[in-house]
C-alpha cells in the first residue's frame, strides 16, 4: 500500500517537474540569474542571494502543488527517498530541487545555464552572420599574449609611477622639514627665476596652490625642453606618455591633469615604455628641484595638515589619471590588433566586423568581458567536441 | 533569512541520497588571518598563488567518514557584514587569528565575540587556529587564548589550536579535534 502510494506520489511529482508551471518560471529564473555565473573557483557574493530567492521559488511552487494535488510533507519525503524515485534517471529530474539545499549543486547548474545560454547566442551570431566574426573565432592566442604584453607594460608603468611617487613623498617629507629652518641658496636657473616672477606676479592668494600652479608649469616647460632630447620618431609618443607618470608623481598638482595622449604608434610598447619612462624620470627630478627651489624662494612653510590633505586629493587624481591611461592603453592594443589581422588575413571579411576605425576605445569593461566569452566558446567547443 | 530553514526545504534537505554524515563548517576571521590558505591546505591544494578572497570558497573534506563542507567567506572589513548570511545550519565554527599581527588581537576579538553571540551559532563548538606560527613574531596560543577570554566561554565546545597553514603543522590536530567534537555531538 505504501509502496504504491509512494509510487503514484514520484510520478505525479516528476510530471510536475516536467510540466510547463515548474519549467517556465525555474528556467526563467536561472536565465535570468545565471550570467554572474562564472567557472571562477572562488564564488561571488551574490550567488549566495541568488540561491537564496531560488530557494524561495522552488519552495512555493511545490508548496502550491502540493497542496493543489493533496500530497502533505511526510508523503513527498518518503516518496522521494524510495528506492524508486533513487534511480538514475530520476535523480537527474530532481536535480533543480535538490540544488536548493546544495549551494555547489545550484551553482554548477547556473554554470551550465550560462554557457548553454552563450553557445545559443554564438549559434545566433553564426546563423546570422554565416560565420562567427574573427573576434570570436580566431585570434585567441594573440590575443592573450597581448594581454599579457599589455599586464607587463601596465604593470611596469605602475611600478615606475610607485616609485616615482614614493620618491616624490620622501623628499617632500624632507622638504617640509627643511624649509624654514634653511632658506637655500638659490640656483642661477633661469627656470627658478621665472618661476620666481610668476609668484610675485600672481598677487591673487598667498596659498600653496599658486606654487602648485607654478610648478606644473615649470613640470610642463621642463617637458616641452626635455621631449627634443629623445631626439628620434618617437618624441612625440614620449611627450604624451612622459606626461602620464609625471603627473601621477607631480603631487603639487591640485588642477585638472593635463589631457592624456596614448603613445601615437609603438611597435614594442614594451622596449619603449622603458627608455620614456627614463627621461621622463629625469625631467620630473630637475623638475622637482626647482619645484622645491621655487619653493624656498617663495619662502613659504606648508602646514602638514593641508599636505595630508592634499595627498588625499592627489592619490585620487593618480588613481584616476592611471585608469585613463589604462584604458588609453587597450584602446590602443585593441587598434594595433585589428590593423595587424587586417594586413595578415587577406579574405574577404565575411562578417559585418566593425571598421577598425570606426571602433574607438573600447573600454576596458567590454574587452574583458569579450575576453571571457571567448574563452568559454572555447571551453565550449571543447565539450561539445568530446561529446 | 536569519531562521533554521522549516517546511519544505527542511524536507529537502533529508532528501539527499547521501550516507556519509555531512559537516557544514565555516571558516571565519579577519581578512589576512589565512583562512583560504588554511582551507586549501586541509583540501591539500596548491597555498602558494593566493589571493584576497572577494567572496568564498567551499571545499569538501572526507575526514573520518564524515564529509566536511568548509566555507571560507572573505574576511575583509567590508565583506564582514555577509557573515552571517552563512551561518545557518552550521555545525562548526573555525575561526582564524593571525597571530603575528598583534595590533589587531582587538579587533579580531571583537568580531569574534559578535560571532559566539549569533543566534545561528548557539552553541556550536568552536575551533580556534592561531595561525601563522611559523613567524618568529607569532604570540603562542596560549597567549591569545588568554586574550580573547576563552575562558569564560560556558555554552559551547572550544579549542585553541597553533598552527601554521603554509607548513600545515598543527593543522590536522584541528581537523581531528573537530572530527572527535563532532562525533560525540551528533551521536
């Protein structure tokens, strides 16, 4: 009798979970969940609400039928734990109800969702298009050994502008303890002279920040002299990029930064980054002795509160300023790429691929997030083709 | 959220085909403390390429014929406050202390309390690590037990235990005191 019982209330259950009232609303919702799914190893903190209204869902659906069919909690346990409804075939019916007290189990079948729901939208693209564009196909490699070019330059630039800025606050630190105790002998550096008549002349506050202002133009005439010394093709480039770290270390800055310019063309951004970042760390020296000269003459003691303040204000421009320059960075890479296919396929792109120069800087954000489509359509085929 | 789960998913809950004895632990402490080194070394993981967690971590230990589900959640300041969004059902706390970092004994103290006053956590053993032992700065455990008046604790299980997760020394002591607890609690 109580096997019977059993029997009738699996089959009934396992209808309903075949049924459009449980399938529409649970697919809907894992469609519409899944995407922050990654096969990352470590889990967002999101899932865990994610799981959490799936719970709630799964709950109050089988509540309603269960009360609409008559099945009370005791038959659904024993039902569901006879060794009929433990065969194979029915534990994989079950899964989506058994997720909602297995977090693992939930979250692997929100991975799943999620590359099902990319390999649909790369069958879309396909049908459309006749062929998947070269985004998406090929091209992974160079891809990622650009990336990585592009994490070693980032990350040199990073370092240079760390020390930079490290350097930048020791001396500034000595600088406070200096001043006013010594008034320097000034330098006969005509730059320091100007520098010089630009504080007298600007009657307008006896603050800081006129010597800040000061300074960056001093920072900034130092660069136009210093660009011509690089002597080669590439001047230009150093210019725009000599800028980037210099106004990064250039702490006085307490105005808007100067327009960032990614370096115009470089072939190995890697062996270039390194000589700019040279000159531009000399000229940023010179620039910071006179900065501090000017500072003397000016005669001027800072309160240590408003520089703490200040650096405050600083760190957040450089934080800025290095996102900027990021993104400057991959547009570029992103360029450089598309010419590179351009001139090394010759077939006719069957694809509407956007023009590479219609195409400007595509943010960092959309690139990455390309990145990990791509990967996953590969992990995909990969799958598939085992299959 | 904040309750033992009733009806329906209680049902579920019994549902599952398993017959090993499961073990839900999490794994708490201020950020840096090594919690994801620790759990990586129990699940005897690569400890060397570690990074901040942003979120958390769940490894699955087989342990004296019990199955250990670790939950490490990310310690960070701002991650803290999701704590207890995962100590429901849980059987045992693991809770670990940098013990080089000596500047923070305080503040971990504090967390830690808050912890043992959770509903959720009413009297569940816990398992203290004092990790990172392996410093010559490290305070001994007896030290921080003393600190954070373990003592005093009436209501529940507790052990402290010195480890130091990048060796794994002292480690497997913890597991096997969490396996004993845990049989002499459940049976």
């Amino acid at each position: 009798m109580a096997e019977d019982d059993s029997e009738w209330v699996v089959e009934s259950i396992v209808g309903y979970l075949g049924s459009p009232e449980w399938v529409i609303p649970v697919t809907d919702f894992m469609e519409n969940k899944c995407t922050v799914f990654d096969a990352e190893d470590e889990n967002k903190l999101s899932y865990t609400e994610i799981h959490q209204q799936y719970k709630n869902l799964v709950e109050k659906l089988l509540e309603n039928y269960m009360q609409e069919v008559g099945i009370n909690e005791q038959q659904f346990l024993t039902a569901c734990t006879s060794p009929y409804a433990k065969s194979k075939t029915l534990q994989v019916v079950f899964q989506p109800v058994l997720a909602t007290d297995d977090f693992q189990m939930f979250r692997s079948l929100m991975v799943r969702k999620n590359m099902e729901l990319q390999l649909q939208a790369l069958r879309v693209i396909k049908e459309r298009n006749g062929a998947l564009p070269e985004c998406l196909t090929d091209g992974v490699d160079v891809m990622t050994e650009l990336q990585q070019q592009e994490m070693k330059i980032l990350e040199e630039v990073l370092k240079k502008s760390k020390e930079e800025y490290d350097e930048e606050m020791s001396r500034r630190v000595l600088l406070e303890e200096e001043v006013g105790s010594t008034s320097s002998g000034c330098s006969d550096n005509p730059m320091a002279e100007s520098s010089k008549q630009l504080i007298s002349s600007s009657a307008s506050s006896q603050e800081i920040s006129t010597v800040k202002v000061n300074g960056k133009s001093i920072i900034s005439e130092q660069r136009k002299t210093a660009a011509p010394e690089g002597g080669d093709g590439k001047s230009a480039a150093k210019i725009g990029s000599s800028a980037k770290p210099d106004c990064g270390s250039k702490t006085v800055e307490s105005r808007v930064l100067p327009a960032v310019r990614a370096p115009v063309k470089c072939d190995e951004p890697h062996a270039s980054s390194s000589p700019q970042t040279k000159t531009q760390s000399s000229s940023n020296q010179t620039a910071e002795t006179w900065l501090e000269e000017a500072h003397r003459e000016a005669g001027f003691s800072k309160p240590f509160t408003e520089l703490s303040a200040s650096q405050q204000e600083q760190l957040q421009q450089r934080a800025a300023y290095l996102r900027q320059q990021r993104d400057k960075l991959h547009a570029l890479k992103r360029e450089q790429q598309k010419n590179k296919q351009a001139t090394t396929t010759e077939e006719p792109p069957t694809s509407p691929t956007p023009a590479p120069t219609t195409t400007p800087a595509i943010s960092a954000e959309e690139r990455k997030k390309l990145q990990k489509r791509k990967h996953l359509a590969d992990k995909l085929k990969e799958e598939v083709i085992k299959k | 959220m904040g309750e033992a789960q009733k009806g329906l998913l209680s049902v579920i809950e019994k549902l599952k085909g398993t017959t090993e004895q499961e073990v839900r632990i999490v794994l708490l402490g201020l950020d840096n403390a090594g919690k994801t080194t620790l759990l990586k070394s129990l699940a005897s993981e690569d400890v060397n390429t570690i990074t901040p967690t942003q979120g958390f971590n769940i490894k699955s230990v087989a342990s004296h014929g019990m199955k250990l589900n670790v939950w490490d959640i990310g310690g960070q300041r701002k991650i803290r406050p999701f704590w207890k969004k995962y100590l429901e059902n849980t059987d045992l706390l693991i809770y670990v202390i940098d013990s080089a970092d000596k500047k923070r004994f305080e503040e971990t103290g504090l967390e830690l309390s808050e912890l043992i006053d959770e509903e959720n956590l009413k009297g569940v053993p816990v398992l203290i690590f004092a990790n990172k032992q392996d410093l010559a700065t490290a305070s001994p455990a007896s030290e921080i037990a003393e600190g954070l008046n373990l003592h005093t604790y009436r209501d529940r299980e507790w052990q402290i235990q010195a480890c130091s997760a990048v060796s794994g020394e002292g480690v497997q002591d913890g597991m096997n005191w969490i396996c004993n607890n845990i049989v002499n609690k459940k049976k």
